[in-house]
C-alpha cells in the first residue's frame, strides 16, 4: 500500500509518521486546506493507493468569528480530496468529530445517530462529511473525541503544565467522553486503509477512548500519571464559559468499527502513561 497523507504535524499526522515513515506526508507548504483545488490536484499526481486526511481546522473558538475559513479547510477540501480520490478508485479516510452531534443525554452516540451540531466548528466537520460521502468513492469517516499525544496542543499537555505551577486547578465535571489517544487513531486508519484496499466496506464508524470520563477525572488521571499533587476541582460548564458551546456528552458508540474491523476501543490510561514518559 502507498500511502498519501495530508497533515505533518497534527497529532494524528506525527503518529502516522512514527508507524508509517515511508508513506508521504504532505505539510501545509505542500497542500494548504484553504486551498481545496492544489490538495485534489496532489492526489490526481500521487502514485498512491490510498489517501488519509490527517489535518484540519481544529481551533474550536476561533471558528465561531471565521466560520468561512473553517469551513473551506474542514469541510470543501475534504470534499475535493475524496472527489480526487474517487476519481482515481482509491480509498479515502478521513477523521471527523464528536461534534457533529448536540451533545444531549447520557448514552453513547451511533454513527447513524441525527447530528445537531452545536458550533461553528461541527458545522464545518459536518459539512467534510458530507462532501466526502457525495463524493461517491470508497472512504471511511472515523468520529473520534478528546485527542491526546505528546504533540502539539491538546489538555494532558495543558494539565501537566498547570499542574506543575499551581496546587489547584477547577477542571469541568459535566462533560463525558472518552480520551483518545492519537497513535490508537493512526493504527485504526493504517489497518483500514489496508483493509479496504483489499475490498472491505468503508462507511462511517466511531473510535474513542475508553473508559468514558470527565474532564476533571481525567485531569485527576494525569495529575497521579505524572506524580503531581495538584488537585483537582469539579466545577460546572456553566463556570468556564467558552465562545464555542461545547457537547455535554461526547460518548461514542463504537461497535461498528469493531465489527468492521476488528479495532476495539483503546484503554486510554495506558496510552496516558506512554504520554506522560515521554513527555517527561
């Protein structure tokens, strides 16, 4: 399988190049998102069998005063890479979002499950879908929550250090999800890229850390993970107001990934520890 990567330095991307240096990996000065037509042109030039889209807009507040731009690199790129993609007869794998949904009740979402989308940024990971499965070719729309890794910005990093500067931090309590470690998503889109380079279906899945957690218990996690005696403190969304109203429930049902192929949820504590070595 040659395979053809957008993203370099996202968290995804930079686990795909730890299990996949031989693959070819397109930055932001070889293919920006914002430009939809350069990123379909570098697959119609590609040699690849395969093309998994690992970067995106991801800064959830800033979306909501540039929805456009959000839109252009999470929802119309995407659209014309799996066009490109379909044109060639090769699979396209693409990562998409908890957000799509309004966040409401206590059980997990199905992948079959009405989307509501609560922000802006949901909007534009909706709409990739969308332009993804009108595109009418062999791809897989991986929904996944709460990526974590020892790159980039993402909250074991911030906890750790905030952790390390203050002996209390007020974490929130009322959002539920499951931690997702980045290098578990790399090896599920490398193990379905195969698979559906050999004929199985694609479709929509859902792939999440487990067990499911708050983002104060999960804090706790990290905290004990590093040896830290930061504590910390439950509060209620409703004290940490952010621009972008985030979903109350982020829990993913994610069987139908597994059935597909064989990728169970991963235990996100042992990846934590992973985590916190090396970044310490």
């Amino acid at each position: 399988m040659t395979l053809l990567v957008f993203g370099k330095t996202g968290q995804v991307a930079r686990e795909l190049q730890r299990l996949l240096p031989q693959a070819h990996f397109l930055g932001r000065d070889q293919a920006d998102l914002s430009d939809p037509a350069a990123c379909a042109a570098a697959i119609a030039a590609s040699d690849a069998t395969a093309v998994i889209n690992a970067a995106a807009w991801t800064a959830v507040d800033k979306a909501e005063t540039d929805e456009a731009a959000a839109t252009m690199v999470n929802g119309t790129a995407p659209a014309a890479m799996a066009q490109a993609a379909a044109a060639k007869g090769i699979p396209f794998l693409h990562i998409s979002t908890d957000y799509v949904f309004d966040g409401q009740g206590d059980q997990p979402f199905a992948p079959g499950h009405p989307t509501a989308p609560l922000n802006a940024y949901g909007r534009s990971k909706l709409a990739g879908e969308q332009g993804v499965r009108a595109a009418g070719g062999s791809h897989l729309i991986l929904r996944t929550s709460w990526v974590v890794s020892a790159h980039g910005a993402n909250f074991v990093k911030t906890m750790l250090r905030l952790g390390r500067e203050r002996q209390s931090l007020n974490v929130v309590a009322d959002q539920i999800g499951g931690p997702t470690p980045a290098a578990a998503i790399a090896r599920t889109l490398v193990t379905a890229a195969q698979a559906m380079r050999d004929g199985a279906q694609g479709g929509t899945h859902h792939f999440a850390g487990a067990p499911d957690a708050s983002w104060a218990d999960f804090a706790r996690a990290i905290m004990a993970k590093a040896g830290l005696s930061c504590q910390i403190r439950d509060i209620p969304t409703a004290d940490y107001p952010t621009p972008a109203r985030r979903p109350m429930n982020s829990r993913l049902d994610c069987s139908t990934l597994t059935a597909a192929f064989g990728m169970a949820r991963p235990d996100w504590r042992s990846d934590l520890t992973d985590i916190v070595k090396e970044l310490s």
